[in-house]
C-alpha cells in the first residue's frame, strides 16, 4: 500500500478515489475492530482525556525530532467565508 502514495509534501494532497488506489476506508474496509476503540470528546477539561490532548502529544514529538514526519489523514472541509474556525 505505501509504494502507491504519492511522494511526500507539504500541504494537502488530493488522493483519487478508486479501488485498489491509497484511498482507505478505515471502517468499510476492515482496517481496524471498531469495538476495540473509544470516543475521546474534543475539548473535555483536564491533563490527555480529549482528542486535542492526544493530538498535541504527537504533533509536540514531531516539532521536537526533526526526523519525524507527521502525516494526517482525512477530508479536507472549510473554510466556509460565514464561519469562523
């Protein structure tokens, strides 16, 4: 599957949406067991029990090796020009 990424970048890179492609469907395609997960809410108060805090864990290591490259994966959406982010 990595061989067919394109080579890495800055910024977001549009990735066709075919079968066989890098284009994954993490739930569809049986690519983890979604009863082993959790939901993490995205703004609860206190110390690595929200999204944010578990986010800023991996984005603070890779800002601190400069070996690291970070990847985030998903859709693009915004920004809308009547809503703030």
């Amino acid at each position: 599957m990595t061989e067919l990424l394109p080579l890495a970048g800055r910024g977001w890179n549009t990735l066709p949406s075919k079968p066989g492609k890098t284009s994954l469907d993490f739930v569809r395609g049986d690519l983890f067991d979604p009863a082993r997960t959790r939901l993490l809410p995205p703004d609860l108060e206190g110390c690595d029990n929200a999204l944010a805090d578990v986010l800023d864990h991996y984005v603070q290591r890779a800002i601190s090796d400069p070996s690291i490259s970070l990847f985030v994966l998903g859709e693009q959406f915004g920004p809308e020009p009547a809503t703030a982010d």
